[in-house]
C-alpha cells in the first residue's frame, strides 16, 4: 500500500464554520437578523485566502468556533459540492496547540452563479430578507457539506487504525527483515567464502582430472605389463617347482657337507697341532739360541779382502789376516779364522731374504712360544739397518715385517676360531737408566722405571705405556714415535750412532672358545747399542759416558753367555738392566735368535774379530727346551 498518496487525518478535532448539529443551524438564524447593512469585519484567528472574485459573505469571516484539540501535523480535507453547488477545497494547517489555516475557493456551477446559488445578481442592500436567504442556502449546502466530510472522516478514521495496524505489521516485519538481512549478511561472506572455495576445488578438479587421464594411461601400460608379468609368474612358477625338488636335493647335500666340514675342521685342528709340535721340533733341532752372521756392504761396493765368504757354504766365514815378518827375511804369512753360524748373509743379500730364514721363529710367537730376536755388533755395521730398516717396503727390517707377519697370521687362524689381542711396548736403556719410547709427556714429569719379576717368572716393567694394537699401521706409528724419542749422537765412526739399546714387545694372547684353548706369548726385538773402541771413537764428555755404559752392558751380556755355556749354578743376570730384562729370553723358556753385524772396512777388523768370537760363545750356547704357554 502507498502511504504517500493517502490523506493525513488530525487526531485533533476541528470546528468549521458551520456547526455540526441541527442546532447550529437554527441559531445562526436570529443571529443573522440582527447583522448591520456594513458590519465591522472581524479579525479572524487564521488568515481566510478567497479565492474567486467576489467577497465571502459577512458571516463567513467570522472567526470559528474551535477548541484547542492536540494535533499530529498538517489535515487536508476535501468536500464535494451539495445540490449543485461548486466544489470547493478547504486547506487547514494547525501546528501543536496552534490555529489552523482556511482556504476556501468557491467556484462557480455549470450555471454560472456564484453566492447563495439562488442568482448572479447582486441584491440591494436594503435587500436583507434575500440576503439572509442566501446566506440560509450556503449555510445548508455548508451543513450538508459538513456532514458529508464527518462522514469521510469517520470513514478516514477506520481507514487510519487500519493503517496503524498495517504499519504495525510493517515494522516488525521490517525487523524481521533486518534481521535476516543481518542473517544475510553473514551469509553473503560465507557465499563469498564458499565461491573462492569452489574456485579452488574447481582448479583442483581440473588439475585431479589431468591426474587422472594420466593415471588411466599409465592404468593401462600397468595392465599390459601386469599381464606380461603374470605369465612370467606362470613361468616362474614352473620353474620354482623344479627349483624346489633340486633345493631339496641340494639340502641333503648340504648336510653331508657340513658333516664333512665339522670332521674336517677336526682334522685341520688336529693337524695344526701337529704342525705346531713338528715346526717347534724342527727349531728345537736348530737350537733355541741361533746365530745369523751379515755382512754390511761397502760404501763404495763390493767386498773386503780379509772377509772370505765361501759360495758353497753359507753358514761359514773367514777373516784372513796379512802378517809383515819382523826380521824381514821370511815372506809375510797370512793367518785365517774360521767361523761357522747358522747362516751367513753375504753384502748382496736382501732385508727379505734375511726375513725368509727368522719367519718360521716369529711363527712360534702364536703358537705360544716367547720369542726373542736382538742384533749385536760394533757401531756402524748395519744393526738398527737389520732391525728396523727403511720406509719402503723392500727396505723395511725385521721389526716392521715381523709384526706384518704376525698379524697376517693371526687373521688366517680365525678362520679355525681363533681370536688374539696384542699389546706393544718400547723401552731403551741408555747409561743404565730405563725410558719409555712412547711417552708422550713432559720431559720434566717423565716418570721412573723399575725392571719387576712375578711370581711366575714374567718380568714386566713399572710406569711403562703399554699400546692395545689391532693392525700393522698401528704398530708402525709406534715404531716410528720410539725412532724419534731415541737417543741418537754423531761419533767418528757412524753419523747417526743409536747410544742406548732399544727393546720392542708385543704381548700376544690367543683363545679359541670352541676348542677350550687359550696361549700366551711375548715377541721380544732388541736392536743393541753398538760396541766401540776408545782409541777408535775417541769418545769424550757425553759420548765418552755412553760408550762407558754401552760397553758395560754388552760385556755383562758375555759374562752371562759364558755362565750359559759352562752351565753355571749361578747367571748374573742382574748384573745389568740389559741382562735383567732378557733374562726369559736368553735362560728362559724362549726361542732366541741373534743377528752378529759386522763391518766390512780393514780398519775394523779387530772389532769385527770380537763380534764374531763373542757370536760364536752365544752358539755354543745350549739352554733348557722351550714349551709353548698353553692352559
């Protein structure tokens, strides 16, 4: 409904200028009789707008009867015309508690009067009777007019409470809306939040839906390759049951076999008890203390005169020697001393070819035996040469191949069960004194060494560094670390003179848990101080004391070669730290072996002389028979 083009209706009341009852009527009517021909106009509440041209009539300007009724704005009524009257339009406007505004606009009927309707002719003005008549006509046709607007007011009224109702309903229907335009509103947001989503899973689709006619492609290469595969499988499987049968076969043979291989490794366990007790047997044969003789070559090459070497024999030796007559009549006479070891090696003879003939005595070392290996000699025959060697592989000494030797071995016997632990150690003894080669600490805080002995015969070291060692590579950065913590000069006789003797142990422990057995042995290799004349070396100072304890030493070392020998009640071991600290090598359950060095220069003859009769008591040596040190 369109509110806009209803009429406004006051809740106020107002009274016109007719009255609205009968009453009014019929008092208007003496009063009329007494208006004066001019009356006075009076001055009305509301300003009156004619419009037309003629003047309204007297009683018309009176100023109306009214009450102050509460007002809600501005009322516009329209009355239409009575009895052929002209339609006119009345316009009032009453603020709150104010008058309101009348516009009256007569207008004229099809007949063209104007006034009372009666005649368009203007009465006289001694004319009252028809004056007032006409005023009787208009305030009849007013009366009916008045009547006929209460009538739509009435009428406006219901129409107005009808509205209320109505806009009522509007209201709270428009709350209602507001409501779900709120509600709405959040919804749009979702809506907007859902389209993006959808986009999103739109892009997805299209992205899944590529996937997809990929994976349908790939679908059917994996069909035709399933296809393939399961008549392989068909293949295969006529195949794994042949298989089968042979596995089964194959089986039972496999037990026979391993019945085989569990009475062989009896058998090889039994033979490498044999082997151990007839190698042993065989160096036993050769002598527990065994002498090698080398030569050292020449400076400029070749071989001395006064050293023969006879190329039938390598385990003999001669030094000739040229005497002048003293009278001078007789020619000068030339006077031999033979020797004999238990090998000889020439100047040409190879750091291999010297280790080929000591490999079976460092074997022994595993097998339980304590083995000892030492070289003597003056100084500069080629000693620590023989014992240690050079860097490379083919000039490396007894020491380094021994050791590569053990642990080759040792791998080889794990194969029956065997597992070994091996432990190193290096001490010199220089003037008497003991030093640990592989300390690595302050020289200030350098700890002191005692040599012990235990209860079962075993001498062992105080404050000595003992290395757990797993490989050769170990070894030999031990070696290479006691190298520069030895004590090394320059003499006349040798630029780099080793002044003290240096002695390496590896300790070996051996167990076979299948077997129950278990062996304990020690690898003992002594690279002696080189002996040294006074008038030769012409020592002084430092030197002249280190030449003092080195001869010292190597002497006592005779002493009790030659207490061995004569199988002396008594073996002054004691008597130096050097004898001390090999006494289980050379009186006790050892294998022994001795390298004599000897220099091949005329001017060393009579230290080589020496070295060779010294050589020569330690071969005549006979001690007790080595057992191995099993439990």
């Amino acid at each position: 409904m369109n509110m806009s083009r209803l009429p406004v209706i006051s809740n106020k009341r107002v009274l016109t200028t007719s009255s609205s009852s009968s009453e009014n009527g019929q008092d208007l009517g003496p009063a009329q009789k007494k208006i004066r021909k001019d009356p006075e106009p009076v001055k009305p509440h509301a300003a009156a707008t004619i419009i037309g041209g003629r003047r309204p009539p007297v009683a018309a300007t009176r100023a109306p009867i009214s009450r102050p009724v509460k007002g809600m704005g501005a009322a516009t009524v329209a009355a239409a015309p009575s009895r052929g009257v002209l339609k006119q339009s009345i316009a009032s406007t009453a603020p709150k508690g104010g008058n309101m505004k009348l516009t009256a606009a007569p207008t004229a009927t099809k007949g063209g009067g104007g006034g009372g309707g009666g005649g368009a002719t203007k009465r006289h003005a001694w004319d009252l009777k028809g004056k007032v008549s006409d005023m009787e006509s208009k305030v009849r046709n007013y009366q009916t007019k008045f009547q006929s607007v209460n009538q739509e007011n009435e009428v406006l009224k219901g129409t107005m409470v009808d509205m209320k109702k109505s806009l009522q309903r509007q209201k709270i229907q428009i709350s209602e809306y507001e409501e779900e335009l709120q509600a709405l509103s959040g919804v749009r947001d979702e809506l907007e939040k859902v389209s993006s989503e959808k986009s999103g899973i739109e892009r997805e689709f299209s992205n899944l839906d590529g996937k997809y006619k990929v994976m349908e492609t790939l679908r059917d290469s994996q069909e035709t390759e399933l296809q393939t595969l399961k008549m392989k499988l068909s293949v295969q499987e006529s195949t794994l049951a042949r298989q089968q049968v042979t596995l089964r076969d194959t089986d039972e043979e496999v037990r026979s076999l391993r019945d085989t291989v569990v009475q062989q490794k009896d058998e090889l366990h039994a033979g490498e008890m044999e082997r151990r007790q007839l190698h042993n047997a065989i160096q036993e044969l050769k002598g527990n203390i065994r002498v090698f003789c080398r030569v050292r070559p020449l400076v400029e090459g070749g071989l001395s005169k006064h050293i023969q070497l006879p190329t039938s024999d390598t385990k003999a030796i001669t030094l000739a020697k040229t005497e002048e007559s003293h009278t001078g009549k007789t020619a000068d006479t030339q006077k031999n001393y033979n020797f004999n070891f238990d090998r000889v090696f020439g100047p040409q003879a190879s750091q291999q070819e010297v280790f080929e003939e000591i490999s079976l005595l460092v074997q022994s070392a595993l097998d339980g035996y304590n083995v000892c290996c030492f070289a003597y000699g003056q100084t500069g025959s080629g000693k620590t040469f023989t014992m240690e060697g050079a860097e490379f592989d083919e000039s490396r000494g007894v020491i380094p191949r021994a050791v590569k030797q053990i642990f080759r071995a040792a791998e080889k016997l794990g194969a029956q069960g065997w597992e070994f632990t091996f432990t190193a150690s290096f001490v010199e003894i220089y003037n008497e004194s003991l030093r640990d080669l592989l300390y690595t600490g302050k020289a200030s805080k350098r700890p002191e060494h005692e040599i012990r002995k235990s209860t079962s015969n075993e001498v062992t070291i105080t404050n000595l560094t003992y290395e757990k060692v797993s490989n050769e590579d170990q070894v030999l950065g031990l070696i290479m670390l006691a190298n520069q913590n030895r004590s090394t000069a320059q003499t006349t006789q040798n630029d780099r003179s080793s002044r003290s003797h240096s002695v390496f142990q590896l300790d070996i422990e051996g167990v076979n848990v299948g077997r129950d057995v278990k062996c304990k042995s020690t690898l003992c290799l002594v690279d002696l101080a080189g002996s040294e004349r006074l008038l030769k070396s012409q020592s002084q100072g430092e030197r002249f004391k280190e030449m003092t304890a080195i001869n010292g030493s190597l002497s006592n070392l005779g002493i009790v070669i030659t207490a061995l020998a004569n199988k002396e009640s008594y073996v002054p071991y004691r008597n130096s730290k050097l004898t001390y600290l090999l006494q289980s090598c050379l009186g006790g359950n050892s294998k022994t072996l001795m390298f004599v060095n000897i220099a091949p220069e005329s001017d060393s003859f009579g230290e080589t002389l020496n070295s060779l009769r010294f050589a020569s008591k330690v071969n005549d040596c006979v001690i007790g028979t080595a057992s191995a040190n099993r439990k």
